[in-house]
C-alpha cells in the first residue's frame, strides 16, 4: 500500500512539474539562456587569462634564448682566450638557463593545448547559445499564437461573447414592428368608434362614396 501511495505521488509531481515547465517554458528557456551566456562569459575571460600567460612565457622564453646567445659567444670568446674559469661560469649559467628555457617551453606547450581546447568549446558554446537564441524567439512566436488561438477557442466554444451576441440579434430581429402595430391598434380604435362603418358601406355600393379614388380622380380629369 505504502508503495503503491509512493508511486501515486510520485507521478503527481512529476506530472505537475511537467505542467509547470509547460507553462514557464518561455522564462525557463530565457534563464538557460542567461545562464549559458554567463558560462561564456567566464570562459572567454578565462581564455584572455591563458593567453594573456601565453604571452608573458613566450617573451621570458624569448629573453632567456637572447641571454643564453650572448653567454655562449662570451664564453667561446673566453675559451680562446684560454679563460677557463670565466668560461666555466658562463656554462654553468647557461646550464641552468638552458633548464629553465626547457620548463618554460613545456609550459608554452601546455598552455597552447589548454588555449585550443578553451577556443572550441567557446566557439561550440557561442553556437550553441545563437541556436537557443533563434529557437526562443521562434518559441515565443509559437507560444503567441498558441495563447491567441486559445483565447479564439474559448470565445467561440465557451459560447460568451459571439454566442451573447448573437441571442441579442435574435431577440431584436423576433420583437414586433412598432409602426406595425400602431397601425393596427389605430384601426381596431376606428372600427370600435364606427369611424369606417360609412367608408365600408359605400364599399359595398351602398349610398355615395366617402372617400376619393383613383378612379373618381380619373373620371373627373376627363370630364375636363
């Protein structure tokens, strides 16, 4: 049971972790994107220290093969003098110059090797941080649309604003016309106070007519 209950929970969280990552998408993805750019960032200016040291080892390397050239001239120049003391003062120096020259060297080396590794991950992190760029902006795009479709989808689904609308257009297009019906009210009025009775019993052919028609109008227009 207590297994059971376990996993239960377990897939609750994740799956609520999942929504919310569904839902801060955009922000998620912005963060990484600034965490990222600060890696660079650290990394460029871990690459300027390299070659910033780079430059220093190679001008001592530099100074140290100009003073080992100058001893060794001095000390042939010794040798033929037969000055074998001086001459063997200046190969000691030159012995223990010829030491550091190597240590300095494979320093050189190292750092040419750390200096290339630091430049490709770089170079494949800056890719890699343009590629997120443009896939933010085109997520951003995505998730616009997505938000206004749902919006659409709601307004026409959910029957609110489109389906009050239209119940109010039925409702004016069902009233009766008010002309109309004054009309007929003013009639039924006339009928109850006899005021037609006269005009339908002329009608009817029943005494002199009431009322003008095209007819009499006619009729009187030729007897002109």
């Amino acid at each position: 049971m207590f297994l059971t209950l376990k996993t239960l929970m377990t897939g609750a969280n994740a799956r609520a972790e999942e929504k919310v990552r569904d839902v801060y998408a955009i922000e998620l993805i912005e963060q990484k994107i600034r965490e990222a750019t600060n890696s660079l960032t650290a990394a460029k200016a871990t690459l300027a220290s390299l070659i910033q040291r780079h430059r220093g080892e190679d001008r001592q390397v530099k100074a140290i093969e100009t003073r080992i050239a100058d001893l060794t001239d001095r000390a042939t120049k010794a040798l033929d003098d037969g000055n074998e003391a001086m001459a063997t003062e200046a190969a000691n120096a030159i012995a223990q110059l010829e030491n550091e020259l190597e240590g300095r060297r494979q320093t050189l080396d190292r750092l040419d090797q750390r200096i290339m590794r630091l430049r490709q991950s770089i170079e494949t992190g800056n890719r890699r941080i343009i590629d997120l760029k443009q896939g933010a902006i085109t997520a951003k795009a995505v998730r616009y649309e997505q938000n206004v479709q749902a919006k659409l989808n709601t307004t026409l689904q959910g029957q609110s604003s489109v389906a009050e609308a239209e119940e109010l257009i039925a409702g004016v297009m069902k009233k009766d016309d008010p002309f109309e019906q004054a009309e007929i009210l003013a009639d039924i009025d006339r009928d109850l106070s006899h005021d037609t009775l006269a005009d339908r019993l002329s009608d009817a052919g029943y005494g002199t007519a009431t009322r003008a028609t095209g007819a009499d109008v006619l009729k009187r227009l030729k007897s002109k």
